[in-house]
C-alpha cells in the first residue's frame, strides 16, 4: 500500500475538472449503457414490476389528425401512450392531447350503457337498457320510415332519416349505413371548420388541402394559421415547421390578427384588419406578376390562365390599396413579395384564418395562387399536393339514396361540395325538410356552432326532431337531449382504417382496440351491423346483404386484405402489428428524418402532376386542341412539351386559377378580395374571433384532467388602447354582446391582438360533458364524490371554466364554399353592467332566425350577391334555377 | 338495527356447546339475507319479483325494524313504480354525474382501476367468478362487494349448519377481511352520499340501512381507534379550495 499513489479529493477534482475541460474528453463513456429515452419509444416497462408492457400500435383521434400512436397496456389497461416510430408523419410524436387521450377510456362520467329518455328532453332522466335492447328500438324507428317510404313509394321519405357527424373517421362506414338505409341526408360539420378552403382549392387543383414541404422550404408565409399549435396536421406540421425554420434556416413571416404562438415564433409577424388576407395576398400576386418575378413557363404550361390575364386581373390589388384595407404596410407587402418570388423554394400556408368569412373561398384561392405563379407547386420545399392512399369498400356496396337531401346539399350553394350543416334546423324550421330519426355521431352542435342556442332549441323540439339518437360515449350538451343514447366506445377501444394526407410520404394506418371495450361496452361499427340486421332481418330488403360480416375484425381485414404491397406484407396482421404501413424507414436518432438502412434520407415524391400516362391508360386516349388528354368522356391528363402527363384533378389537368365554376353562378372565377360587412363597422365596434388552443379540441377534451388542468378559462383578448378607451382593466368583468345577445366574461389585455379585435378562444364553458368540463365536482360536492382520489380532489385548484362565446356568433355563411363566417361578427365590448354575473349568456332566436335569412341573401340567387358582384360577366337574368343535386354531395 | 356478531376472538373451543353454534348459525344467516338483500337492491334495478317480495312478504319485517316505505311505494302499480325506479337507479347509480358505485372512482377517480382488481381476486380466492350481465359493469360495484360478503356469509352459515367450525371460522375471516379491506374505507361514506342524493325514499331507505349495516359489521371486529380511522376515511369528499380567482392574471396561461 506504501507504494500506491495517494491523492486528495481534492486532486481528484482538479484531475475531473482537467479532463471536462479537454475538448477530446467529451465523448468518453460507456457505450454500453444508454439512457432509455435515447431509444426513442417503441418499448415500456413498469416501473414497479420491470416487466415488458405490451405494445399496442394504433391511429390517435383525441383530434383530427390522426398521428400514429403505441399504447402500453399493462394487466389490461392502458397506462401510457406514445408516439408510433414507424409513422413516417408524425414520426413518434404526440401531441399534449395525445398523451392525454387514455383519461377518456377512464373518464368516471363516460355513458357506458345505453340509455333510454324517460323525462322531457334535456331533463337528464334516464333509464339504463342493453344494446340489445337499445339497437331493436333503432332498427324499429329506421324501420318504420322505410315502411313508410315503401308504402307510398316514395323514397324521398327515406332522406328523413338523417346522420349528422363530427368526426367521422369510420373510414366509410356510416356511408355504407345511410345508403344501405337508402338516405343521402348526411351532414357532417366542415361548414363549421375549413369548408371554404376546401372550394377555394379543389377546383383550382383537385385536392382541399396543400402538403407544404416545410423541412426542405427556405420561406414560408403563413396566412391565418397556428400550425405550431393547432391548424390541420399540427403535430406533423410543426415538426416539419421547426425543422425548415431551425433546420434549414427558413424565414417565416405570419398574418394573424392574435400574436398565436406561430406569429411569436416567425422571423416576422404582421396583424392584419380580419378577412383582409386576400388583399394581402392578390397585392403580393400584383408584384411578383408586374415586377415581372412570376414563373412564365408555369403558368404557360400548367394553369389555364396567362400572364397578360393574370396582370390585368391584379391591377387594382396594389400594396396601397392591400394597407387601406388591411393595416399591413405596402412597403412591407412589396418586400415580402419580392422576397418570395426571388427565395426558392418557397411555400404558403393557410388555415381557418383567411377562409372562416363570408367569401372565404375567394381568400384561400388568392393564396393559393401566390404558389402557382412563382412556380413552387410540388417542388421540394415548395407547396405540395396531399398524398394519401385510399382502401377498398367490402362488396357489395350500397348505391346512394334514389332521391337527393335538400338538408345535405341546399340548392342555394351549389358550389359548397362540403354540406351546409349550420343551415339544416333553419331549413327544417321553416317546413323545406323533414326528419324522422336524427342520429348523432361525435358531434356536439348545441355547443360548437354558431348561435348554438339554436341547436338547442331545435333539437329539444319533438315535433321537428321526433327521435333523437346519439352514439357519444360522454354527456355533452347535444347528447343530453336525445330519447336514446347508444354509447360508441373510445377510440383507444375500437377499429377504423386510416389515411390522413399529413406529410408527404403516404400512408395507411389503422385503429385497433388497445385493450378489449372497458366494461362490455360496443364499438360503434358493431351497433351499425346489429341495427341492420334488426332493420332487414330476413334480407328480404336487400339491405343485410351490405353488412354481411361476422366480426368487426372482418370487416377490416375486407378494408386490407387485398390491397396490392401491403397485401404481400401480411395485410390485415401486418397493420395490427405496425400499425401502420408502408415503413418507410425510421427515425434518425440526430435528425429526426427519415432514414434508410445506410442512413440515407428517404426522399419523398415530387412533382407528382408531371408523372407519365402509363401507356394502357393512353389507348383510346384523344388529345384535344388545348392539349387535354380524353378518355370516355374524362379528362386523364394533359400534353405538356409533347408529353403525357397526368397533371392535376380539374377538367382541363391543369391548374384552373380561372374557375368557370364559380363563374357559372355569377361569382368571380378569379381570386378577389371582397370586403366585408365587418370591415364597415362603427368605430365603437370590434371583431369577435375565436381561437383554438394547443391543449384541447373545440370540445371533446375539456373533461380530461390533464388538459383542463393546463388550459380552463378563455377570458377574452383586448388591445390595451382599445381596453383604455372603454376604461376596461386586464382581469375586469367585461360585456361582449352581438347583434344576438351578450356574454360576461373577462378581459385580458395584451399588445397581442389587433385594436379592432376582441379574441376569445373555444373549449371552455361548458354546461355539460361531465363534472370537469362543468367544475361540478365544486358546485355539487356530494353529488359528484370522488371520494379520496387526490389529483381531482385537491389539485383541481381552479373554480373558473371559462365562457362560451358561440350563442353571440353569428350565422353568416359564405356562399361558395358554404363556409360558417366565424370571424366577421362584430360586437361592442364595454364594462360589465350592474347585475351582470361572470358567465352570463344572453341570446336570441328570433335575431338567429334573421341572420339565417340574412345570410341567403349572399347565397347566388340572393340580392347581396348581385350587388357585390357586379363585375362579373354572366347573364345575371338567366342564372341556373336553384336544384337539388343528384344524389346529395 | 343492529346484527350481533360473536367476536372474532371467539375460538372453536371457545364457542363449545350446540347451543352457541345454532345461535351463531342462525345469526350469520340472517345476515346472509340482509347482505344478500342490499346487494340485489343496489347492484341492478329492481324488478316485479324484488318489489313483490318488498311490498308483500318483507313489508312486515322491514317495518318491524323501523324501514317504513310509504303508502305511495306501497300503492303505485307495479310496472310504473317499477319504472320509477329504474329511471332513478340509473340516474343515481349509472348516468354521467352520478354517484358512480365502484370503488375504483372513489379511490382513483378512474372506472376499472386496481380495485376492481382487488375484488375480482377476492371472489376468486373464494371460489367466485364475477359476470357483467350489462354493459359498463365492473367487479368492484358496491353491490356486488355486498353480494358476495353475503355469499361468504351464507357459506358460514352452512358450515355451521353442519358443524364445520373450522370452515365457519375461514369463511368468517375472509368476509371481514374482505369488508375491512375493500368496503370499510369508502362504503359506509359513499352509501350516507348516495342517500343525500337519491330522490327517490326506497333508495334513500336502503342506503341509509346498508350504512348503518356496514358501520354495524365492521364495529363487530374492528377495534375504536381503527374504527375512528375508517370513520374519518369514510368522511372524505371533494375539498373547497380557498382560491381566489382574481389572485392570477386572467389570462388562464
């Protein structure tokens, strides 16, 4: 031991501290041992047992965008949920309401038995039955309606049994149900979300939305959008938004009226006048085009437009006028326009910003075009076409209904291919439908449409409704007024096929049940084969005949068996397994792209329009005289440089910026900015918008502790100027009333929002979706006892849920795309009045039923139309006759 | 009412002559029923076949203990009254908001949590398998904890009846095993909340005996100090925070 050198500790720290010091000593360690997070998931342990946890990969719906998902189930329930790596899109990632979605399997006030009315509607009295039971009175009420409609044959009887959804991600299965029932009245609820997005798109390049190549882009203008928080495809969006501003050193610059977590985090943010983004944008089109940056040789070749048009079409959009109307300055528009068309490649992004207006659909075209003239489209890092991939039908398909739905597709708005939905009780108020069996699928109207005091009154009101099911497994305000809920389970409990256009590597994914449905209860698809089977029990009406499948599980494995790629992997087996498919490659540990086996990035596909007609495809083929390829009587592609490609989804396959569509019925078949009643307000007056937040959807998840403990109030936004100048504090009682009614909430006052706007986000206010959403668990204490449970107990340390703003909303609609106008309803904000109490909702029916009448006026046949569209070169003596559509949308 | 119970310090040797064990005997069956009653009272709704027994043969007895239903319950024909009551069952002991009856919710605050584990083990261990005969049901239900408390106490009884008294004695201990562990730290509390809440005198009435008839069975062998413990446990419910709204900026950030 004499020998043995001896040192101090504090030798030892002088050695330590010499080697963290040296640059070549920083790699040295263990590479044996890694810490677990460095795996990047895809394996679990309990931390009290050690044991595995079993992997269950499946797709998330706590919202819409579907990211891919591994349960980790442990003695049969589901104790953690993380990203799937396999998912080429959401690249192992959830999303905070991801993470929280198996508090849903859970939720104490989930409805896990059917339930039969027995009060008055709304009373909340109720009396348990079976699915059995709940399925047979169904099939009775379906039944009876196509008794009816056989009797007198009149199959226009069947369109009185109605499906209104919210999300429907069966992956056509409730299709399948209403046509096998032989009804076309289906509404869902995009004239609420993006519809006139959809119709500002699809007739300009097929699909409705864009796939922007954020990661590869160099500049990006974001137009209305809080991708980084919770615009379509968040997750996957911003992730790749990220990766092209960080990463890449893309420059972003952000329109929004609110400083939203994506303006704060853009190189440049700008607020402009709501609904003025169209100006912005056409002023944009106006100098690249007249500044001679635009890309000839795309819009030669790939839009049915010419430059000389284009120019003279953007004469009047100059940055000048783009300031008048919008506040953003003309010199900052010339820059960025310049910018854009001179940065390659480059993209815009748009969502609910620009198109929730009235003419919402002219705003998103205008956006749109910016892309096409500088020659960006499917370009890497550009503004790309959504890839997805579709799976077959099981046959034998139902044929549509015989005879179409004036409800799903009101003759008023022939271009708004997305429903209508706001407008179906109006309608069905003033006699022009009628319905027998009004089925309600995740949807929650009473709450999340605007005037949603009318939905409550209509839904509560037996003699337009006569009977009301709802499928939702929770108490939300809509539910609460049905006759019969026969509750779906969660989707961590049931099977749907998936392809959601997320990224730009398509793929297929599933959902599958993570663990067996808690308590006996029934997913959704097997009450549809139950109901069927009830209403045609013999098959005697030919309807059995489109449900004949003994499991759920067969009816998947019909989706996947014989898709060709897939079906050689395993079909049905290999996506319970992976969840998703194909596997592209996997997560690089350093760059988070995807890789190959050599670490190579997996490219996506590009210029998906320039790809070759296939020769089969060509025989028979005729090509006319503007270079569009026929083929029995439909257009397959378009002559390029004496090429056959197969171009875009529009009649000509080219980019139709010029949309004789729109036209048709006397709405400008070019992008304008039209402005808007809103942008005519009193100077005492504010624009009311409303917002989503990163931690909740619009309505489905204020019950879940996690995100309600995160996010619970919405106080509205307000400028301070505009808050001083109605001696309004940050925190006061505040009055924001509408034309209908008034709310009492609270004022937040920040520099964040535009002067001329008061902001108020949704997800809050609930007066119904359990004790949570509600905070009842406070107001009712021994009638909603937890009991010892101490997270809900004591650590729900807030007594504010918040206000809910929809019942001042007003109904105004654009007439194009049909789209719910949820930006232009202006309002005064002033101190709250003697009496006012916090929470207070105020609203009227009677002034919804005017707006309702208010809004037609805008449709194509109404007055306002005409007026505001004088330019437009038709016949306006001769426009098309108002018709039903065939079939419905 | 009260059910008199041997202490469970009471030995096989102890118990000695006929005359105790019938006594014993005759004691745990009664028990046995009244169990077995509560439990069918409160596991599912009521049908002819239970409102027939309660208002016919069960009406002198129950009213001999003081468990008076009044003369609408006793009048009202029995397919509404039959209705009523599901409408209240299920709005009491069912529906979203309600005064959810499985000890996972109380515990956890989540449905089909370790608790129901804990039960399900216990009906097993004893012999048992539980069955859902509708959906959203769980091993963990009040009524089925009562129900199978009955079960053991019907197999006690039996035992006796036969002078297994080392049997008799297992299955004793199980059972208050089983209500010490599983049923005493939240029954009795949740039964006096659900009787606040129930609208319905038929459901208040049995609630109010079910607790008085748990507090009864665990004051048999458990002793004062433990029993505080358990009084105070039964007590808990949501705490009122004393939180100022206004304290935080309103943003809600």
């Amino acid at each position: 031991m004499s020998d043995s050198l001896k040192y101090t500790r504090r030798d030892f720290m002088k050695i330590g501290g010499a080697m963290g010091a040296a640059a070549g000593a920083a790699g040295l360690a263990s590479r044996r041992l890694v810490a677990m997070e460095n795996e990047l998931g895809g394996t679990d342990f309990s931390p009290t047992t050690g044991a595995e946890r079993q992997a269950v990969p499946y797709t998330c719906l706590a919202c819409n965008i579907e990211d891919g998902g591994v349960a980790y189930v442990e003695n049969g329930r589901i104790v953690k949920l993380e990203g799937n790596m396999d998912h080429p899109n959401t690249r192992g990632k959830l999303c905070a309401k991801g993470n929280s979605g198996f508090l849903h399997v859970y939720d104490p006030d989930r409805i896990m038995t059917p339930l039969l009315r027995t009060g008055k509607r709304g009373e909340g009295k109720w009396k348990r039955i079976s699915y059995d039971e709940a399925t047979t009175l169904l099939a009775q009420k379906l039944r009876e309606v196509i008794d009816r409609a056989n009797t007198d044959q009149r199959p226009e009887i069947l369109n009185e049994i109605v499906f209104k959804w919210g999300r429907d991600r069966s992956g056509g299965a409730v299709g399948r149900f209403m046509h096998a029932l032989g009804s076309n009245a289906m509404l869902n609820h995009t004239n609420i979300c993006e519809s006139s997005k959809k119709v500002g798109l699809e007739p300009s390049w097929g699909p409705d939305i864009e796939s922007c190549d954020w990661a590869n882009t160099k500049y990006i203008l974001n137009f209305g959008s809080n991708v980084l928080e919770t615009a379509y495809f968040m997750n996957p969006n911003s992730q790749r938004l990220v990766d092209g501003v960080v990463g890449n050193k893309a420059k972003l610059v952000s329109f929004d009226v609110r400083m939203s977590n994506t303006s704060g985090f853009a190189d440049e943010a700008y607020f402009p006048y709501p609904g003025t983004d169209a100006a912005i944008a056409l002023a944009i089109c106006h100098v690249i085009m007249n500044e001679d940056l635009y890309d000839a040789d795309f819009i030669r070749d790939w839009t049915n437009v010419t430059a000389e048009q284009l120019i003279e079409h953007l004469k009047p959009y100059t940055p000048e006028y783009a300031e008048d109307e919008s506040g953003v300055p003309a010199k900052d528009i010339r820059r960025i326009a310049r910018e854009f068309a001179t940065t390659k490649p480059a993209t815009t992004f748009s969502y609910r910003g620009p198109c929730k207006h009235v003419w919402g659909a002219y705003q998103e075209a205008a956006i749109h075009m910016i892309n096409v003239i500088t020659g960006n489209v499917e370009k890497k890092g550009g503004y790309c076409l959504p890839r997805g991939m579709g799976w077959p039908q099981p046959e034998p398909v139902p044929p549509k209904g015989k005879t179409a739905s004036v409800i799903a597709a009101p003759p008023l708005y022939p271009l708004a291919s997305h429903h209508v939905s706001t407008h179906a009780p109006y309608m069905i108020m003033k006699g022009e439908a009628k319905v027998s069996v009004w089925m309600s699928y995740y949807d929650n109207p009473v709450y999340t449409y605007p005037s949603s005091h009318v939905w409550k009154d209509f839904l509560t009101d037996e003699n337009l409704v006569p009977f009301l099911v709802s499928f939702s497994p929770y108490m939300s305000e809509t539910t609460e007024q049905a006759d019969l809920i026969i509750p779906d389970v969660t989707y961590l409990e049931r099977h749907d096929p998936e392809s959601m256009p997320s990224g730009l590597y398509p793929c297929l994914s599933i959902r599958q049940p993570v663990i067996k449905p808690l308590g006996g209860t029934q997913e959704f698809r097997q009450t549809l084969i139950d109901v069927i089977r009830k209403v045609d029990p013999d098959g005697s009406l030919g309807i059995k005949q489109y449900f004949a499948f003994d499991t759920v599980e067969d009816w998947m494995k019909a989706h996947f068996d014989n898709i060709p790629g897939l079906k050689e992997d395993g079909g049905w087996n290999f996506m319970k397994k992976k969840g998703v498919w194909p596997i592209y490659g996997e997560v690089d540990k350093e760059t988070a792209k995807i890789v190959d086996k050599n670490g190579n990035e997996v490219d996506p596909d590009y210029g998906l329009y320039t790809k070759e007609v296939s020769a089969s495809d060509m025989e028979g083929a005729e090509v006319t005289a503007d270079g569009t390829i026929m083929k029995d009587g439909h257009a397959i592609g378009v002559q390029v440089d004496g090429r056959n490609r197969v171009g875009f989804g529009t009649p000509s396959r080219r980019i139709e910026l010029y949309k004789e569509s729109y036209r048709k019925y006397g709405f400008n078949p070019l992008p304008v900015y039209k402005r808007l009643p809103s942008r005519d307000k009193q100077p005492n007056e504010l624009v009311l918008t409303t917002y989503k937040v990163n931690v909740h959807t619009q309505s489905r998840t204020a019950s879940l502790k996690y995100l309600a403990e995160l996010y619970h109030k919405n106080p509205a936004w307000i400028n301070p100027k505009t808050a001083a100048a109605r001696g309004i504090r940050d925190g006061e009682l505040i009055r924001v009333a509408s034309k209908l009614g008034h709310i009492v909430t609270r004022a937040h006052v920040t520099e964040g929002i535009h002067p001329e706007v008061v902001a108020i986000s949704t997800a809050c206010g609930h007066s119904a979706y359990g004790r949570l959403a509600q905070l009842k668990q406070r107001e009712k204490a021994a009638e909603y006892a937890q009991g010892g449970e101490a997270d809900i107990d004591n650590n729900v340390w807030w007594n504010d849920k918040g206000v809910h703003p929809n019942p001042i909303i007003r109904l105004a609609v654009d007439p194009i795309g049909g789209s719910q106008g949820w930006f232009d309803t202006v309002v005064t904000v002033s101190k709250a009045q003697p009496g006012d109490n916090y929470g207070d909702v105020v609203s009227s029916i009677e002034e919804s039923v005017n707006d309702y009448e208010e809004t037609l006026r805008y449709a194509y046949t109404g007055d306002l139309h005409r007026a505001n569209h004088k330019e437009v070169d038709i016949d306006w003596d001769n426009l098309p006759e108002p018709e039903l559509h065939a079939s419905g949308h | 009412m009260r059910i008199e119970m041997l202490n469970t310090s009471t030995s096989r040797e102890e118990m000695g002559s006929q005359t105790d064990i019938s006594e014993r005997m005759a004691e745990t069956d009664a028990l046995a029923h009244l169990y077995r009653f509560v439990a069918r009272v409160l596991e599912e709704e009521a049908d002819d076949t239970l409102l027939d027994l309660i208002r016919g043969e069960l009406r002198g007895p129950l009213e001999a203990l003081g468990l008076h239903f009044d003369e609408e319950f006793h009048n009202t024909p029995l397919e509404a009254l039959r209705e009523t009551l599901a409408e209240e069952y299920t709005c009491l002991f069912v529906a979203p908001g309600c005064i959810s009856p499985y000890a996972s919710v109380f515990e956890t605050g989540c449905m089909f949590k370790e608790p129901a584990d804990r039960a399900i083990e216990a009906y097993r261990a004893a012999g048992w398998d539980y069955h859902r005969r509708m959906s959203g049901e769980f091993p963990d239900h009040i009524g089925t904890m009562l129900g199978f408390c009955g079960l053991l106490a019907e197999a006690e009884a039996d035992a006796l009846a036969i002078t297994e008294l080392e049997r008799s004695d297992e299955l004793r201990d199980r059972r208050e095993r089983f209500l010490l562990d599983q049923l005493g730290s939240w029954g009795p509390g949740w039964c006096q909340r659900a009787a606040e809440a129930a609208m319905h005198p038929f459901y208040k009435t049995v609630l109010s005996l079910t607790e008085s008839l748990l507090w009864s069975e665990l004051s048999q062998f458990v002793d004062r100090r433990r029993l505080r413990d358990l009084a105070e446990l039964n007590r808990r419910e949501p705490k009122r925070l004393d939180y100022d709204a206004d304290f935080r900026k309103a943003s809600g950030l």
